[in-house]
C-alpha cells in the first residue's frame, strides 16, 4: 500500500501485514509502530493518533507526547 513518507513526502510503501514502512527515494525504513509516533510528533494535526497505541483508554488520557518518547 503506497503512504505519504514522513521525511520527504514522496511515495512510501506499507507492507501488506502493516508491519513495514520503506521509502526508496529517501532510504526510509521503520516498523509501522515507528512511522506512527514519527508522524504523530512532526505533524500536530496527528498526534491524537498515539491514543490507538495507549490500548484501553477507558478512564484515563492517553498522555502528552513527551510521555511517548
């Protein structure tokens, strides 16, 4: 599946198992895990998607993104 890189904006890929991110333009590689806190801590407009990560957030907030680093 083809994602936007984080560092140069061009075309990344995602394995099919959401387990990879490569970008052949760049060199970029990360665990998917990774691509989501680098996406989340340069782009404010997607830092409430660490909160997935957080698992049950019943009852509590799912932090700053300081407490993710």
């Amino acid at each position: 599946m083809k994602i936007k890189c984080p560092k140069c904006k061009g075309n990344a890929e995602l394995e099919s198992d959401f387990s990879y991110v490569t970008c052949q333009k760049c060199n970029l590689e990360m665990s998917y895990g990774e691509y989501v806190k680098y996406v989340a801590h340069h782009d404010i407009t997607y830092s409430d998607i660490l909160g997935d990560y957080a698992g049950s957030t019943e009852g509590q907030t799912a932090g700053t993104l300081d407490e993710w680093d």
